[in-house]
C-alpha cells in the first residue's frame, strides 16, 4: 500500500511519529525458558483477584485501577527506590500495565511483542515477537497488554488479529484474523477475558470502519459472536442514521470494558462518529460516543447511555465507566462513574434494564455545553460545533478534558482521581470527502487543525480528586509545564501514583490531600499504567516507561509550538519496578 498524499501531510504535520519496522522481527518465542509451576487463570480468580496480583487491565472487573496492598503507605513512600528495570527494544509509546500472576509478570509493547519476565528480579524467561506486515499503518501503534485465562495469553495486534499464546513458553496457540487492516481496522487494547471468551473491540474509527465488539472461544479462537456498534437496518438505533452514513460511521471500541459479575454485563465505551463534522451525519449517531450494557454470552445490547450526541468534535467515550456502589441521598446506587473526554464527570446508575443519568457536571473548562438536561442530554452551544466550510473553535481541545487515560477510585477514601487535561482549547474546518478505503477520513485537512491555549493559563495538566456523591473537587495538583497523560492508581496505603507528564517523572500523592510525596525520573515519559504486586512479603510498584503516540502529539503541537515550552522527551521503552529501600 502506498502512502497517499493526506497521509503524507499527516505525517509532516507531526500527528505520526511512528514508521513500521516489524520487517525487521520475527514471530518467534521462548528465547530464555519457560516458567515454571505458572499459576493457571480461573473465572474465581478473575473475579476475586488476590491481592498480590495484578491479572486485569485495571486489576478488577469493576476497573476502579485500586490495589489493597499498603505496605507502601504514606508514611514510607519516601524510600521508594528502583530494584530493577528491563529494556523492551523499541520505542513509541508504551501504553500496557505490567501484568502480574504469582511472581511471572507479561508486558506488551508497540511492534507486537510480548515479554515473560520473572516479576521479582527482572530475569527474562521468553519473548514473542509478531510478524508484521511492511504496509500497515494506523494512527495508534501501541498495545495495551495480554489478557489471562487457564495456562493461556491473548494478544491483540496491529495488524488486526487475536493471538493466543502459552503462558508458559510463548509458543503460538492459535491466531485468528478479525478483519482486514488494509481498510483501516486495527486493534491495541488488552482483551478483556469473561467466563473463556476472549471479548475485544476494534480501533480504525478515523478511516471511515464501523466499530464493534466481538467474542472469541478462549480454547480455539473460534467466533462466538460479533456485536456493531453502529445499528444496521431493523435494529434498535438505526433511525438516528441517515442513509448510508452508518456504514462507515466509526464508533470504535477500542478501550478494554469492565464487567459486573452480580448481573453478568459487560459495560463497553464506544468512540466518536467519522468524519469529525457532526454535518455530515445528521442525528444523534447511536451507538457512538456512548456505553454499552453487553451479554457476555450473545453479545446482545441490553441498554446504553449516550453521553452526547452527533458528536463532531473527536470526542472518543472509549475509557469504560468504573463500576461503583456510591451512598446518595440514603440509597445505595449501582453506579457506572465516568470522566468524559466531552469535559463531563459523569454519574449513571446501571440497572439490568436501563442506565439511568444521575448527575453530571465540568471537571474542566468548556465552552461547548450549555447545561445537561434532565434526562442527561447535553445542550450543545452552536458557536462551537464544527460545520462544513466555517471554521470553528471549542473548548476544551479534540484531546478533550481526559482522554484514553483511566482514572482511578480508592475504596479507602472515595475518592476518584482523574488525569485531567485543562486550559487546552483547538478548532477546525468541516469539509465533506468522498471515504477511500484504508484514507484516513477526518472531515477535515490535517494541517487545518489548529491547538491553542487560552489566555492567561497558567498550567496544563491536573491532577483532580473528586467527591463522585456530592460533585465536589477535594483537591488538584497542577503542572505548569506539561500536559498530564497517564493513567492513575490509587491503593491501600492512601497513595496515588501516575506519570503521564514530559518532565519523565513517576510520582505519588498523598491520596487525602494532594500533597506530593515521591517522585522518581525515568527514561523517558510515561504514559503507561502504574500497577501493584507482591511477592514473598514484599510490595512492589511496576510502570513501563516510554512516550510516543498522544501524548507526544500534545507536545509537539500544544506544549512546544504553542507554549515555547521545549521538552524534548527521549523515546525508548523500559519496565521500572519500585520496592521499600531496606
């Protein structure tokens, strides 16, 4: 496939910083050995993680992103030193949480690898290494790690595929195409593992696909069932489309969803609508910028919230709510708690039939929304939504007030933590093409997109601790300096850890009040995951370190250009994993 001329411009206007090089790797494994006596991975154990392991994309089903352990607590953080690091090979941004099972820890990394090392000293065990092919190019080349089940390790690829691997040599199990990465399709999260399916949503959502869920057999890779996000004629939705506009109207699910194991439902984030333009497809655009309630076991679409509607402003909902029992006004809600990209703190109630708004409000500046009425339908202020051949400016920026980024809830204080980004705002011009497959299909020209801060700013990123019963903000930590793109964990010793800034700092704070207790430089900048384990009576803290994708694209076009702010971040991908000095 050749690089057209729109990808060109992509390309130099920054938005890319990633040639493919796999021609140059193998798919190969089990360089080193195999583990020995490997833990096998069981529905109980998924859904009752020890506390010593770290065996889902946010440790628990209900993604709160909240480790139990406290031996590294407020009081000792302070002499939290590195005890071993491990260089992964490549660079682009190292977006996957180390995943841990009694002592072997996985980490993927961009170009389709997957490593096995001993999660106590750093020792490498095996190394899978995907082939991938010469002509693949997407706009998000990273991954968000493997998923565990039995004796098993899935992967989702780049190039569009779902491969299962032995967890405890590496060796290929099965692999099993999804759909064709030519026209755009690719995909990067970590799959999420209920019950032995193997449940993944694609990416591609800025090359005109129409996004889905779909569920493979743990055991041979088979299709179980395929769920659109985008309802096609006769289903319930379609009429918020007109014409043809769903065939290709995007709504990727791309982010790793969290599951309630009491009703057995699989709770789904779903991107934006393509092209940007909410013109060019006219009504609400269900399923995109929305949750989905999913079955597990058929896939059906139990109910939904949409969190806006003909979303135009690239406002991906792909980062799942987190699924949390709150005490409000003397009753207990079964919430789904969500920090929007579209600037809202959003608070649902899930019930088997029906989600149901409860609150909502900014958690950064915007100029976009007039209110929220009370079915939880935004008002859309009409200066500062993107039509064809005007330009339009909003706030906050197409990156929005937190993007793929989880926040995180600790069950000690409450509290929800949120990586925010404020004071960032952008606009465009619409314009209407024709979609030519495997094009990037934005509704308008790259170099066009214009990130600008507003007047007087004094900060960037925020770090945000919100009251998600009351609505109120208890504290923030600002950075002056740096956008904030990283994922937070919070846990039992009243800490929250999260990297996320161009300074290549990891850091932790005191979860009550904000205060900055410990922070560590690394390689390079992070905007992976923090995660907590134990092992033989010992906490540890694992992060990868390794900027690129985003979070880079922030830099390059807001911080440095915008700001005079220069930072340049080294790109190089290396595992840091934190002990107590003794």
């Amino acid at each position: 496939m050749k690089t057209s001329s729109t990808r060109k411009q992509w390309l130099l206007s920054g938005f890319v910083a990633f040639t493919c090089l796999a021609s140059t790797l193998a798919s190969t494994a089990a360089i080193s050995g195999p583990i020995e006596n490997y833990s096998p991975v069981t529905a109980q154990r998924l859904e009752n993680p020890e506390p010593n392991n770290w065996m889902l994309y946010r440790r628990t089903y209900d993604g709160h992103g909240y480790s139990p352990l406290d031996q590294i607590n407020t009081s000792n953080v302070k002499n939290l030193t590195p005890v071993w690091t491990f260089a992964t090979g490549v660079v682009e941004g190292h977006q996957a949480p180390p995943i841990v099972n009694n002592g072997a820890m996985f980490v993927t990394t961009p170009m389709g690898q997957v490593i096995a090392l001993n999660a106590k000293t750093g020792d490498e065990y095996w190394r899978y290494k995907r082939q991938l092919p010469d002509d693949l190019f997407q706009l998000h080349p990273t991954n968000r790690g493997v998923g565990l089940w039995e004796d098993k390790l899935y992967l989702a690829t780049t190039d569009d595929h779902v491969v299962a691997l032995d967890a405890k040599t590496g060796k290929v199990l099965w692999d099993t195409k999804v759909q064709d990465y030519r026209k755009g399709q690719y995909l990067t999260l970590m799959p999420l593992i209920v019950d032995g399916k193997v449940i993944v949503g694609g990416s591609g959502g800025e090359f005109g696909v129409r996004g889905y869920v779909v569920a493979y057999d743990a055991k041979d890779g088979k299709e179980l069932w395929r769920t659109y996000t985008i309802p096609g004629e006769g289903e319930p939705g379609h009429d918020t489309w007109q014409g043809d506009d769903w065939k290709n109207g995007g709504g990727s699910a791309w982010m790793t969803g969290n599951y309630d194991k009491e009703t057995k439902t699989i709770y789904w984030g779903v991107g934006n609508a393509a092209p940007w333009p909410g013109e060019t497809h006219p009504g609400d655009n269900l399923y995109t910028a929305s949750v989905l309630a999913l079955d597990p076991e058929t896939g059906k679409i139990k109910t939904h919230f949409q969190y806006h509607q003909n979303d135009s402003w690239d406002w991906d909902e792909v980062d799942a709510p987190m699924l949390i029992d709150l005490q409000r006004n003397g009753r207990t809600i079964k919430s789904l708690v969500h920090p929007g990209r579209d600037a809202i703190f959003w608070v649902l109630e899930r019930t088997p039939t029906k989600i149901n708004y409860v609150a909502g409000w900014p958690f950064v500046y915007t100029d976009v929304w007039k209110g929220i009425d009370e079915t939880g339908k935004p008002i859309v202020d009409p200066a500062h939504k993107p039509v064809i051949g005007k330009r339009v400016e909003f706030c906050p920026s197409l990156w929005g007030g937190k993007d793929w980024p989880s926040a995180a809830y600790s069950q000690r204080t409450g509290l929800v933590y949120v990586p925010a980004n404020e004071n960032f705002c952008g606009g465009f011009t619409g314009e209407k093409v024709p979609l030519k497959p495997g094009e990037l299909w934005l509704g308008t020209k790259p170099e066009d997109i214009g990130l600008k801060t507003r007047p007087g700013a004094d900060h960037f990123g925020e770090l945000q601790a919100w009251d998600p019963v009351t609505g109120k903000k208890i504290w923030q930590h600002n950075f002056p300096k740096s956008q904030l793109f990283g994922s937070v964990t919070a846990t039992a010793g009243d800490l929250v850890f999260v990297g996320g800034t161009n300074d290549r700092n990891f850091r932790a704070f005191h979860a009550k009040t904000g205060e900055l207790l410990w922070e560590q430089k690394t390689n390079s900048g992070i905007v992976g995951m923090p995660v907590s384990y134990e092992i033989d009576g010992t906490q540890y803290i694992a992060i990868q370190s390794g900027w690129g994708v985003d979070a880079q694209r922030i830099q390059d076009a807001l911080v440095t250009n915008n700001i005079g702010i220069e930072a340049n971040v080294p790109q190089g991908g290396v595992v840091w994993v934190f002990a107590l000095k003794k």
